[in-house]
C-alpha cells in the first residue's frame, strides 16, 4: 500500500467566507469495511500515475468518491468527488482512454436544448493529469451561440489509501471557499482545488464552482483546475519532466507491436520512478500502483536488471538507495536487505523479499558493470555487494542450502536459484576487482549443483519435475509452477558466457517440455500452478494465475539454453495478452486457457502499471535479439533467436557503456550489431 512521505508543513493560507449560501449537502455515507485481505477492483480502472501522484477514475470520467477513485499525493486522497454538469444535468460519456502513463482523457457529449433533436451539439473534453490538474474543454458545434452554465461538484475525504482500500475512508469534509477555488482541513492535512479562470460562483457548503460561459459557434472554453496539498509541502516527483535514467530507445520490425510496447515499457517505468529520501538524486522504481507506491526491493532490483539495455542509471541509483537501508550489525543478519513476506504459493509458508533482494542485488551490480556501469561506481557500491555474499554464505544450512524466510524455514526452488546465482556472479566481481571470497563461493555453488540435482529432482513417469520446495523435515512439495523459471535465469559472466545453472542437461531440456506444454503454457503465459494439481484456481497468484515476471524469464532462459520454440510460444502469448491490455502489461492475469477470438482475463487486484511487467516489454525485446555485452573487457556479442518468431526486429537507441547501441534481427535469425561505442569489439 502506498504511505504518505514525510513532508514539510507550511503554514495554511487564511480562509475566506463563502461568497454566496447554499444548502449543505447530505453526508456522504462511510462505505462498508471490507473483509480482510480483500481490495477493491481495479482492473477497470483508469490509473495515472506520476509518484507521488495518483489520478484513479472510472471509464466514466466522474468522480463519485465511489471505490478508489480520486487525486491522490503521496498516498493520501486531496480529491474524491469531480463531477460537471452542463445546463444542470450530467453529459454522457462516449470514450475514455490513457493518453500516457501520467494522462487520461475523457469525452462526453451534451445537447444544448431538448429540441436540437438527437445529435450532441457540446463536446467535453476532460485531460486528467498524475500532478494533480485537470482541464476541462468544451466545444461547441451548435449553429447559434449558446450561453453555457457549467458547474463543478467537489469533496474530499483527505483519507489514506489504506483506509480507502479497506472501505474505510471516511465522510466528505466541509469546504470553505480560498482563493479561486475551495480548501479542506482536517487534522492530518489540507487540501486547495484553484481554478483558472476564477469561478462566478464558489458555494462552499455544497462544494460547489459554477461558470456561465458564452459559447459562440465554433467556439471553445476551457477551465483548468488545479489540486496541491495545501500547508503540507509536497515530496518531489520523479516523474516525466524531471528524472529520464532511460535511453530514448525505440523497436521497429515487422511485429507492428513491437513499437508501441516498448513505448508504453518506458512511459510507465518512468511514471512509476521515485526519489530516495536519503539522497533524492538516486531513484528507483516502486513496484507499482495503486497498492504498492512504497519502497520495494525485490522488485526494484529485480526490474532494474531487466531495464539494462536502457542504460546503467537506474540500476546505480536502485544499488545505492538499497545499500543505505542494509542491516551492518553483527549477528544472523549482518548484510540483509530489509523486505516484507510475500505469500508463496499452496504448502508453503510465505517467503521473505527481504532474502531475494539481498540475493540478487550483487547479481545487478555484476552485470550493471558488464552493461557499462562506470568503474568508479561499481568500486563504491562493492562493499555492500560483498555483505550480502557474506550473509548468503552464513545463511545457508547444512552447508549448502539457504532456508526461506530464515532458520527452520523451508528450502524453496527459487531460493535456491538465486542464492546459486550471486555466488556464481559474485565471486565473477569479486575476482573483477581481486577481494577474497571467490574461490570459497564458487566452491559452494559446485557442491549446491550437485546436491540440489540430486535433492530436489522428483522422478516421475513424464520425465520428473523440480519440487517446488523441501519442507524443514527434507519432504519434498511435488507441484510444479512458474517459480521453476528461475532455474533457467542463470546470470551473465564475462564475454557474454551465461553463468552455469542448478539443473543439468537432461534436466533443463524437461523443464523445458513442461513449461511448453499446455499444463503450463496457457497460451497467454505461463501459470503459476499447473493445471492438473488440486489447488489450481486461474485467478490465483501463486496457484494458476499468470506473472509476466516469471513468464518473461522463462522466454529468456529458454531462448538461452536453446529451446526456442518453448520460448517462441510464451513470447507469442504474452505479446498476445499485451494487446489486449493496450500494451500496458499488468503484473497478472487469470491463467485461463487461450482459445481461439479470446482475450485474457484481467485479475482484479493486480497492479497496473506494476514495476517488473512494464519492465518485460524491456527484457522480451532485448532477449529476442540476444544483446550480451562486456564493457570492462570491451566487447559486446549477440546472441539471437534463430527462429526470429516475430520476423525482422531492430531496437535502436539502446545504451551499453553509456553509449548509444543499435542491433537487428533479420527474419533469418541473423544478428547485426549497427551502432555501438568504437571502444567495443563486434561480434555475434
């Protein structure tokens, strides 16, 4: 859930008196608390988003204070009711649609007299932005001039979004007339809508701004209302007019989708990119909006990692914002990251995201140094990535596995994968820059690969699977889900050579057939549960729901191990589902089976945008054309899917060593690199 930031307080402008009486409106009626764990649904919701800001409506454009909808800073609501009304009555809505991660726009219609006959002769246009400004347009097509009375009904109930979401927000708050506008009060805050131009009317009992405009024909008027957190200051956006850690890059191919989703990947990593407190010049990427607005380590790291290709900076600024919250205190947890638990799938207790971050964030700043993360930071940041290889290995028990959420906890698949992973990468850095530890991790690596094939491998007539997890009694959990994908996820060593994994040969390539068959592949993506096991529900987050996280590096790994088809199906689906959802990715989705005129089904609670799904736009494109640099040692290779399953692709504008790189891939499966840094040698 999103917390409001701390913030400095000004002190509030005088008030002045309503200029005119009206009668007060009836109190809104608090909404009913939910149950516990249940939130409102959002999949239908139009969400702008530019952190600290929040814009949630309805495909109405009105804001009724019903469910979610509302102006939102840091977390607080400033404005839950925004409805107009022309000659006293509501327009109609024809159409609303996202403009752009921080913008939606919204048209009604209107008929100026009941006897115009039925063709709407009034356009409004509302523009609905994160900041907290809304502009209001009308256009008039009637023959004659119109004398147009525009009113504008307002209310806030300056709640939380906690509170909101639990269907505790509270009652509308009395206005009273400031400036050209209203303001609330309550004990926690303030809250000022201004307009411009300044309203003929402003009855504060009712909420209420009131225009008289003349409309001649062909003419147009418009209102922009503005919304601020009034005597509270305002965190500092890191949104669209400020921070750009992205590279301006763009894909063209033959896909004609291709384009769009890696436009709309960048437009919504940037809505979501916030400042850290410590040092506001570092940012980094919440998890995504509405519910999680906060500071989220593994997911950050995890799609930092995945948005290399677009430059090192958000990786440097995700790094260093995370090593200033790591635990340096002697004992169990000298070198962890914090993070919340996360529920992790049937039979399993939750997981800790506090272990996966610490895992994977010396495994980022490997390979953000392999992408062109300069030296000298790489340098600074090597402490805080040698404390976490230190808590790897004096988390694991019986010497080898690392237990999740901590001691006598159970053994999870996924843990296992990437605590494999940053001893095989890290000891790859630590060798970069000759501190010990190396040979000591790669050691433990060897002997975690031999014991988990071994442990955790259940043989079964199909070909056997990987267990899930083994429970602190060595019982294995037999079901098979997308968590498995992180054993392909290998991790990138020097000369683009892909880092060993915990399966073997035989191994993977059955991990393989399952994820490619249709248990697992659901023809949007892969589920999270096989179908066949008892606890498979499609809407599931963790029993049969689809994550596009897991999905994409699934396509990745499979791509680099060489089963391609595998990969192809799971891109194809995923690509599918995007267009579905405008190529605005959500975190998940039901894992209901892809039929034949289908469409996914949107999963009410998941976040959208959400960090790591905006973030697969990023790692699909960049896996199919196989980019694998190595800036230290000056070289950058491709690596494509032969198979080129959405034919020709080009990405342009990429970063690797902070210059601009540019690579194609023909409809043969071809790779050519056609820009890059005259420092790195070529080759495919």
């Amino acid at each position: 859930m999103p917390q409001p930031q701390n913030q400095t307080r000004l002190d509030p402008k005088p008030a002045e008196p309503a200029r005119s009486p009206a009668a007060a409106p009836a109190p809104a009626p608090a909404a009913a608390p939910r149950r516990g764990g249940e939130l409102p649904p959002a999949h239908r919701s139009l969400i702008c988003v530019s952190l600290p800001g929040l814009a949630i409506s309805s495909d109405q454009g009105q804001l009724t204070t019903q469910g979610l909808e509302g102006f939102y800073r840091a977390g607080r609501r400033l404005l839950s009711r925004c409805q107009i009304r022309l000659f006293g009555r509501e327009p109609v809505s024809v159409q609303a649609r996202m403009v752009s991660a921080d913008r939606a726009r919204f048209v009604a219609v209107a008929r100026a007299s009941p006897d115009a006959g039925p063709d709407p002769d009034i356009v409004v246009q509302r523009m609905r932005h994160a900041d907290g400004t809304e502009r209001i347009t009308l256009h008039s097509s009637a023959l004659r001039p119109l004398r147009v009375p525009l009113e504008v009904s307002l209310g806030t109930d300056l709640a939380e979004l906690g509170a909101v979401a639990a269907g505790q927000p509270g009652r509308e708050l009395p206005a009273v007339v400031h400036d050209a506008g209203l303001r609330w009060s309550s004990p926690t805050g303030h809250a000022v809508v201004t307009a411009t131009p300044a309203p003929t009317d402003a009855l504060a009992s009712a909420g209420l701004l009131r225009w008289e405009f003349e409309l001649p024909p062909g003419g147009t008027r418009t209102v922009e209302l503005r919304i601020r957190a009034d005597g509270t200051g305002s965190a500092r956006s890191a949104g669209h007019s400020t921070v750009r850690p992205f590279a301006v890059a763009q894909a063209q191919g033959d896909d004609p989708r291709v384009g769009p989703l890696l436009r709309t990947s960048v437009d919504d990593l940037q809505a979501l990119l916030v400042r850290d407190p410590g040092q506001p010049s570092d940012v980094h990427l919440a998890a995504g909006a509405p519910w999680r607005c906060g500071p989220a380590p593994a997911e950050s790291l995890a799609a930092a990692r995945m948005t290399l290709p677009l430059g090192t900076r958000l990786a440097a600024g995700t790094l260093r914002a995370l090593a200033r919250t790591q635990s340096t205190r002697s004992g169990a947890d000298f070198g962890r990251l914090p993070g919340p638990l996360r529920h992790a799938g049937p039979q399993i207790p939750p997981s800790c995201t506090g272990i996966e971050a610490t895992l994977l964030f010396p495994v980022l700043l490997a390979e953000a140094r392999r992408w062109g993360l300069p030296e000298q930071e790489t340098a600074e940041l090597l402490p805080a990535a040698e404390r976490c290889l230190r808590w790897l290995r004096t988390s694991a028990c019986e010497g080898v596995y690392v237990p999740d959420p901590g001691p006598g906890g159970p053994l999870r698949c996924e843990t296992q994968a990437h605590a494999h992973r940053a001893a095989v990468i890290g000891a790859d850095l630590l060798d970069a820059y000759g501190r010990p530890g190396a040979s000591e991790l790669r050691q433990w690596a060897e002997e975690l690969r031999r014991r988990f094939r071994e442990d955790f491998w259940l043989d079964d007539r199909g070909g056997g699977r990987p267990a899930a997890a083994r429970t602190a009694s060595g019982h294995p959990v037999p079901y098979l889900g997308s968590g498995a994908a992180h054993l392909l996820d290998t991790g990138l060593l020097g000369a683009g050579v892909l880092a060993p994994g915990l399966l073997d040969k035989v191994q993977t390539e059955q991990v393989a057939r399952l994820f490619g068959g249709p248990g697992l592949d659901s023809g949007w993506g892969l589920r999270t549960l096989e179908v066949k096991e008892s606890l498979y529900n499609p809407f599931g987050h963790r029993t049969g729901a689809v994550r596009v996280h897991e999905t994409a590096v699934a396509v990745a790994g499979l791509s680099a191990a060489g089963y391609e088809k595998e990969a192809a199906s799971l891109l194809r689906g995923t690509l599918a589902a995007a267009e579905a959802f405008s190529l605005r990715l959500p975190e998940m989705y039901a894992g209901e089976q892809r039929v034949e005129g289908g469409a996914p089904l949107a999963h009410p609670a998941a976040c959208r945008p959400a960090a790591v799904a905006a973030a697969v736009g990023v790692h699909l494109l960049a896996a199919l054309v196989g980019i694998r640099p190595d800036v230290p040692a000056g070289t950058v290779a491709l690596s494509p899917m032969r198979g080129a399953p959405l034919g020709e692709l080009g990405l342009t504008g990429l970063s690797v060593g902070g210059h601009a790189f540019s690579a194609r891939v023909s409809r043969l499966g071809l790779g050519m690199i056609e820009e890059a840094a005259d420092s790195l040698q070529l080759g495919v």
